[in-house]
C-alpha cells in the first residue's frame, strides 16, 4: 500500500529511510485515508473500536491511528475518555 506522502512538511522530505518505517507500520493494516472521522466508541470490554465516519456506517477495528491534531482527536474520543486521557489530549 503506497501512500503520497506530500501534504504534510515533516513527512514530504523525510526520505527513504521514514517511508520504510511508514511502510512498515502500515504493513498488513487496513488503512483509511481522507476520512472524515465523526466518532470513535470503545466496546464495553475494552477491546475493540467502533468508529463512526462521514458515510454513517460504523466499523469496528482492533485498533485506531490518529495522524491528526491532538484536539480532533479529543473531540472524536470525547465520550471514551478518562480524565487524564481528557487532560493530556
């Protein structure tokens, strides 16, 4: 899976070397680019994530990778989050 690294300064001139680790981190991952991501729900067991997008078709995922500002990610999170997950967000 090859994703354009070019919208975003500390990635664009990163090189060989970060795209490898990208690269790496992605590998047998199913990514979603250019989502719009409403909310994120936490299962009442803890282990998985339901997220909820522009398309108003939740998923449930292992995990979520934010690469956005800390901000949005609270505000996706708001109802999951502990008070110190609140607070360090």
């Amino acid at each position: 899976h090859d994703c354009k690294l070019t919208t975003c300064v500390t990635w664009k001139d990163a090189g060989k070397g970060i795209r490898q680790v990208f690269a790496k981190l992605i590998e047998d991952t199913t990514v979603h680019l250019n989502t719009r991501v409403l909310k994120v729900d936490v299962t009442a067991d803890g282990s998985k994530r339901i997220l909820h997008d522009q398309s108003d078709t939740p998923e449930t995922f292992d995990r979520v990778i934010f690469a956005c500002p800390c901000n949005a990610v609270s505000n996706m999170l708001a109802n999951s989050l502990s008070f110190l997950e609140d607070t360090v967000l």
